[in-house]
C-alpha cells in the first residue's frame, strides 16, 4: 500500500466538496458534510447512510454531529451510526456492519452513501472491506480499486491490520458471507439490482 498520511490532505479538508465518490453503482464513500447534504443525497437517491464516526453519533462534539442528528431526525434517510475511533477496534462491528450494508446494497439495491468526519481512513476501511467480500478480492486489489474512485483515501495502518485479519478468518471458513445482519438495523427498499463485474 502506498503511503499516505494527513498531511496529504491538509491543503483540502474536505475532499468531497464537490459530493460523495462513487465506488461502485449505487454505493457512495464521502464525508461528514456530504452527509448533512439534504438535496445532494435526494439527488443520488440515496436512502441509507452508514456513519462511522463515533465523534459523530448522538451526543457527538464533531463539526457536523448536530447537523448529522437534525438529517436523522428529519427522516431523510436511514442512518447507521458505528461508533468507531481512528484507534479501533473495528471488530465485533466490523462484521455487522458488512451484513447491514450488504443486505441494503446488493440485497435490497439501495443507494447508500458511507462516510466519517472526512472520507479518508474509517469510511475508506469499511468500503475497502466491503468491496473485498463483494468481489471475494485481497485487500491490495480492493484498495486500489477504491482509490482510484477517490484518490485521497487513506485508512490507517491499525485499521488495515484488523480488516487483514478479518479477511483471513473469512477465507479460513468458505461458507461464510454475508448474513441476515444486525436485527437493530432493519431495511425496506426495492428489489435486489443486477450487479456487474468490476475491472481489476
């Protein structure tokens, strides 16, 4: 993985000014302002957020958590709200997480939108995830694959040794994928869309 660090993005604190990355058709990697965005999400049709930040959960002191909350409570969108620190651990949620959000994208072919406080290391770590059980890819594959959607990812090492780690036990037992998922997290939307392969 080639090296990146913040102070890559510090000319630009928010990468996404110009709206969330599409990654892959209908799911979507961006930040904190992205989603406080009411029209620009109406517009993306999206209609499942998964918030990462814990900073930016109920009670959160995070620049945009009041703003995120008034979205929430608007009911604009379902929220997720996974409580992670850019320390971890990612896991038990980890696992979760990619149930609720495989079930919402490619089960019931929802347009989701994943972000933190900036798009760049927590959110980035769960996409990366995701697009690795999605296409059964190593993390080396599916990073590249997402960086090249949006450049200025940068999940932090700690986070990629637990995904890494994730990603070995899953492939130890073949019969696993994703699941149900959480029963806190419930779902209604269309039906299931018809995926196409990605390029390597």
């Amino acid at each position: 993985m080639a090296p990146c660090g913040s102070e890559a993005n510090a000319a630009n604190p928010d990468i996404y000014v110009t709206g969330p990355r599409a990654i892959l058709p209908g799911l979507y990697l961006g930040s904190a302002a992205n989603a406080t965005d009411q029209a620009h999400l109406a517009t993306l049709g999206v209609s499942f957020v998964v918030n990462v930040a814990k900073e930016l959960g109920p009670g959160g002191d995070g620049e945009h958590a009041a703003a995120i909350a008034a979205a929430v409570g608007q009911n604009a969108h379902e929220t997720l709200h996974v409580p992670w620190t850019h320390a971890g651990p990612l896991e038990p949620s980890l696992t979760a997480t990619l149930d609720a959000l495989h079930r919402a994208h490619a089960t019931e072919g929802r347009t989701v939108l994943v972000h933190c406080a900036q798009g760049v290391s927590r959110s980035a770590t769960l996409v990366v995830a995701y697009v690795m059980l999605k296409e059964n890819w190593p993390w080396a594959r599916a990073y590249a694959y997402v960086k090249s959607r949006s450049e200025s990812v940068c999940p932090n090492v700690g986070l990629v040794g637990e995904v890494l780690a994730w990603d070995a036990e899953r492939r130890e037992s073949p019969a696993a994928g994703p699941a149900a998922g959480p029963a806190a997290v419930t779902a209604a939307g269309p039906a299931a869309v018809h995926a196409t392969p990605l390029e390597p």
